[in-house]
C-alpha cells in the first residue's frame, strides 16, 4: 500500500467524529493492509514508530521541523514560518507550500508505507552528536520526495500532532470488523491486548492466523501487562457480603510499579579496558525493566528498585507488580505521596535516590519460569511470590491478613488509617489477575470513602479558559475536568474549577498544558456548549480531585441523556448529567494516564453509594 493511499484514509478519519464511522474507516484499511505492513500501520495511526512502552520518540519540535521543511523543499525558513503562521498547523502549512509551488509539482507516487515507516524509524533512533542535524536532513529529504497530502501527514506524525480523535479501543473494534463485519470479536482481542498491549503485534498475529492466533497471547518479560485495577467499597460490611472471606493489605500511597526481571548467561559488557572504565567491567547477568501504570519505562529513574531487584531475585525470570514508597532513612518512616513523586524526574536521579530512598512492597506474581500464573488464583500467586522475594531491604512483601469478619476488617482499615496509609485492599482468595481490568477480585476502600461521601476522582483536564484579574499572570481562570465513558470511548465533563489551588499549582496547570494546546476540541470529547473552553487541551493531565458530594447538572454530559425536544426539531435534555459540588485539586498524578481516569459507572456508583450514606 502506497503512503498516499494511507493518508486518503487519515484525512478520512479527520473528517468524522462518529466513533462507527471510523471503525468502518480503519477496518477498510486493515483489510486492505499487507501482512508485513499492518503493524507498522497501526504504529503510525498512534502517531509513533514502536509500541507505547518502548521509549522511541521523535523529538521533533516546531523549530527543527520548520530547518526541516525549508531544508528539504529548498525554500526560506521566513517563508515557512509565514505559512505557519496563516494556517496554525506546519503540516496545513507544508502541504499548502507543496501544493503551490512549480517546483515541488514532481514526487514519488509509489513510496509505500513500509519505506516511510522505516524513514521515520531512523528519525526517531538517531541519537548522539550532531542528531538534530541528521533528523532534520532525514525528514527534509522525506518530505521533498512525497506529495503534499502525505507530506502534511508525516510532519502530523513527527511532531505528534496526528490526533485523529480514537483510542487504541476503536483499532481492537475495528479489527474485529476487519475478520466479522461486526465489533463481536472485541472481548476476545481485548482480553489479548491487556496481556500484550502492542497494536502491532495484535494486528499482524490477526492478519496472519485470525482470532484464533491470539488465544494463547501470553505474557512476555519486557512488554509490560495493563494492571489490574480495583472496584470501591465503603465499608467492611459491603466488602466481605460482596467476596466473602479475603485477603486484606495495606494501601500504600505510592506509585505501582510492575517488575521485569530475566537472567542473561554469558553476557559479558563490551567496554574496553582504560583506567577510565575499568570500574565499569563486570559481568552483567540480568535485565532488569520496571515500568509505570501508564506503561512507561521507568527503570532509569530507580536505581535503588533496580538494585534491590538484583539481590533479591534467584529466578531465570519474572513479572510481579509492587507500589513504590519513599521512606525517610534515618528514621525508617514512610513519606506522602508528594514527596514520594518527586523521585519521577529525567534529571540528577543518583542525587534524589540518596536523597529520597524507596522501597517496594510487593504484592502479586504473574509470570514466572514461564509459568503463566493470571489465570491462577489470588492465594496461589502470593505463595509462589513469598518464595521469589529473598530477604532484603529494597523489596519488602506487603503485609497480608486473611479475615472473613467485618469488624476484623474495619479493625484493619482504621490501623492503616491510623499509620498515615490511605486505607486497604481486599482481595478474593480465589480470584485470578484480570490484566486491564476493573472488577471485584480486588477492592479498595480508602480513608475517603468511609461514612459521608466526599471521595476523590481521577479527571482528566480537557480545556481552560484564560485567566482574569489575579489570574491574568498564570494565563488560566478556570479549567474543564472530565471522565471517561468507556462505552462510547469519550471524556464527558462533570466539574470545572477556578479555586482552590495555589498560585504554584496554577503555575505548574500552565506550565503542563502548554504542550498539549490544539486548535480545535478534540474529537473524543463530548462538552454542552455552556462549558466550551477558550484552550483546548489534548487528553493527557490526570489530576485527582476531592469534592463536597455529587450531584446533577443538565450542562455536564457525564452520564446525561438527550432525547428529541417536543417539537421534534432539536435535542433536549431528558436526564441531568453528573457533576461535582465544591470540587478542589488533591494533586496532580503524574503517575496516571487518562485510560486511568475514573469511569462513569464508577461515578454512577459513588453517586448511589452516596444516598445510601445520607
């Protein structure tokens, strides 16, 4: 398939807002797709070159795309930067130029996507000294060679800009129309996903064996597993009605981490022998990954986890999930959130380390000797996870106690309140890892959900308006927080909060949001029109937020239902939306993506859970 063809279907794709639609668009393209071209397909529909968890980005900013642009088509970079200008977009911008100028009139047709694709992916790779250079020779060369259409689509792609408005869950329904004609495959490739969330991967193994190739989708050391996710409960009482006797742990308010680890035999380094880096000589005989629930390679950033996983484990390989907490080393206690997250940083990590150990609490096994153990149930994992942790001070195992009384458990949960700790996770003795799933195998109660209702949320901030007054200097007034309605795969509003910050946490809102400005709300948002922002933001800032109660709004689309007005000319609301009632931020979780926002069924939930409670 040529690359033009492809970005026929982008600009198909950009044209529409109708989720049906689009999975008809995409499903068209996979069944046009080759078997040796569909992954890298579905990487450049995410915008990328590889899967999310592996750390190859393009580094593209305005500026080094304009050098490029100018560079490869021959022309001014004042001429380039005019364009922009006009059209808000380099890559409106690039096609437009293409398309005016004689002399751009002659381009390769034929270039395929397999010959972009492996273009872009030296983009991307190319590191080290002089690599500005060498990405922007690339890309100019790139550029002069196709035509303007795809031109304007592979500058979208390089500076990840494509937001054509669908999540990865429109490609899994899309490629069950692909096989079907129908989204009833979705569960099926879903269930495979969660194990093995590489688009590329699900895409060729469907294109090459059908469904039935992802039946035995395992996990694999170095490609991280969606985590499990828990439901809420308020008391003991609901807990143990609803699972019965179970497992309780502490919950420790840190960030989860998921482990990797695999022997390397006979892996000696290659460094050369100089007084330089003779300390660096030594045999390196494991590989250690950890990443972030969000699926981001975070191993860089935590030597002392990354140590700690060295000593302690004596196995060829494994996959277990822990939360990471900071501790104060001369006194042995545990630290807030706040400064726990202080140890996510790209810069001076040794530094911090010393400054600000963790510790890992484990708590649950899913691979291990090539043992599969998510379907295996919850009493089974822990035993095989007590055996591969060995004595140390890096990885503890979280504590747990098996009770099937309400008031042991509620016991339990004011102990872990009392010791600084945001609550306890209950889990069913016989319940198996349900990878990228929410469901009642595990459920957390926090210090916030007891007695009255004013729970915390995890939003996602959609958009801004511009700051007046005091306000004037941080750029931002008030800002738009949404849900996810996973059912139609969109962010619906339920709050907007202009208080309650301080001038700091303005300052970092602005600071975040300047990269993720778009010219136009995007398309997997659902907002009333008494709630459209001046800024528009793309999905990326989680934020957690603690409100008086929830209530019912006619202007927020969480949950509201619209039907035709009497008159019939017109939509009307039929049933008030959710909203929240003196909503505050808690904290911003930079340990979160928007996947992880809370869902309208959890707020559906909470929001009975509620009334119950008054």
């Amino acid at each position: 398939m040529t690359f033009r063809h492809l970005s026929e279907y982008f600009q198909k794709l950009e044209a529409t807002t109708l989720r049906n639609k689009m999975t008809e668009i995409l499903s068209s393209l996979f069944k046009e797709a080759g078997k040796n071209e569909i992954d890298k397909l579905c990487y450049l529909l995410q915008g990328r070159v590889a899967p999310l968890y592996e750390a190859i980005e393009f580094g593209m900013a305005d500026r080094m795309m304009i050098r490029a642009i100018a560079q490869g088509l021959d022309i001014d970079a004042k001429q380039v930067m005019q364009e922009f200008k006009r059209e808000g977009d380099l890559g409106q911008a690039v096609e437009k130029i293409k398309s005016d100028s004689t002399k751009h009139k002659t381009y390769n047709k034929k270039i395929s996507i397999v010959d972009v694709y492996e273009k872009l992916y030296k983009v991307a790779t190319s590191g080290g000294k002089g690599s500005q250079d060498e990405k922007i020779k690339l890309l100019g060369n790139l550029l002069a060679e196709v035509d303007p259409l795809s031109a304007r689509y592979i500058v979208r792609i390089t500076l990840c800009k494509l937001r054509l408005g669908f999540s990865d869950m429109t490609i899994l329904d899309s490629l069950s129309w692909m096989l079907k004609g129908t989204k009833e495959l979705r569960a099926e490739i879903e269930k495979a996903y969660n194990v093995r969330p590489d688009l590329g991967f699900i895409s060729r193994t469907m294109k090459e064996k059908g469904i039935k190739g992802l039946a035995n989708a395992a996990p694999q050391v170095g490609t991280p597993i969606l985590m499990a996710r828990a439901e809420r409960m308020s008391s003991g009482a609901d807990i143990i009605k609803k699972i019965g006797k179970c497992a309780v742990e502490p919950k420790y308010d840190g960030f989860r981490i998921q482990v990797h680890y695999k022997k390397i035999k006979n892996q000696k380094s290659k460094i050369k022998t100089t007084a330089k880096n003779l300390k660096l000589m030594k045999e390196k005989d494991e590989d250690v990954r950890l990443f972030s629930r969000n699926l981001e390679n975070v191993t860089h950033m935590y030597p002392d986890i990354v140590e700690g996983v060295g000593k302690q484990i004596e196995v060829k390989e494994a996959i277990f999930e822990g939360e990471a907490i900071a501790y104060n080393p001369k006194t042995g206690e545990y630290l807030p959130f706040q400064e726990t997250v202080q140890r996510k940083r790209k810069y001076n990590i040794e530094a911090k380390a010393k400054e600000i150990p963790l510790r890992l609490f484990a708590f649950d096994l899913l691979f291990v000797n090539g043992e599969n153990l998510l379907h295996c149930p919850y009493t089974q994992r822990r035993k095989k996870l007590e055996k591969l942790i060995k004595k140390g001070d890096g990885i503890l195992i979280a504590s747990e106690t098996v009770v099937d009384d309400p008031q042991k458990l509620e016991v339990i949960f004011q102990d872990s309140v009392t010791r600084g700790l945001e609550g306890v996770m209950a889990k069913k003795l016989e319940g198996t890892y349900r990878a990228g799933a929410r469901d009642f195998n595990w459920i957390k109660y926090k210090r916030s959900y007891a007695g009255k209702l004013n729970d915390t949320i995890d939003a996602v901030v959609m958009g801004y308006d511009v700051g007046q007054g005091k306000r004037t200097g941080f750029g931002i007034g008030d800002f738009l927080i949404g849900i996810l309605d996973e059912k139609k795969d969109k962010f619906v509003t339920i709050a907007k909060i202009g208080t309650g910050l301080t001038d700091e946490e303005w300052k970092e809102l602005k600071t975040q949001s300047s990269k993720l400005k778009t010219a136009k709300m995007p398309q997997n948002y659902d907002v009333d029109k008494m709630m459209v922002c001046d800024v528009w933001m793309m999905p990326s800032i989680v934020v957690e937020i603690r409100a008086d109660e929830i209530t019912r709004s006619p202007v927020h689309t969480a949950g509201r239902l619209m039907g035709p007005s009497k008159s019939g000319n017109a939509q009307e609301v039929k049933e008030a939306g959710f909203a929240l009632r003196f909503p505050r931020l808690e904290r911003f979780r930079s340990d979160k993506n928007p996947k992880d926002a809370t869902t309208l069924v959890e707020v559906k939930r909470m929001f009975g859970q509620q009334g119950k409670a008054k």
